[in-house]
C-alpha cells in the first residue's frame, strides 16, 4: 500500500489491530512511502502516521 504525506519530510507510522496491539510500525520520508502490509491476516486495522508532529489516524482494510 502506499501512504502519501502533504508534508513530506521524516515521519513515523504504526499499524493497529483492533484491540489496540500495535501489529507493524516504520519511518517514512518523503512524501510518497511503499508500506508492507502482506504479512497482515485480512481485517480491518488502524493506521496513525505522524509527520513533523502531525498525527492523523486512518482505517486500513486488509483483502
């Protein structure tokens, strides 16, 4: 999956289940980053990415 940034620069983000685990997390930069999401079981999932102390959170489904 790709997660875009309109900030671009450093950033963090971390995948969710939804108890609340945190199941992956990684740096980005720039403002277009490849995410690996093939090792996840299908499902719905959260995913927070913070950039430049910016944080939005995001659901992510799993096929």
């Amino acid at each position: 999956m790709t997660l875009e940034s309109l900030r671009g620069g450093a950033g963090h983000y971390t995948i969710f289940d939804l108890i609340g685990k945190s199941v992956a997390q990684g740096n980005t930069t720039g403002v277009r980053n490849e995410l690996s999401v093939g090792h996840l079981p299908k499902g719905m999932y959260l995913l927070r990415s913070e950039t430049e102390g910016k944080a939005a959170v995001k659901k992510l489904v799993v096929e």
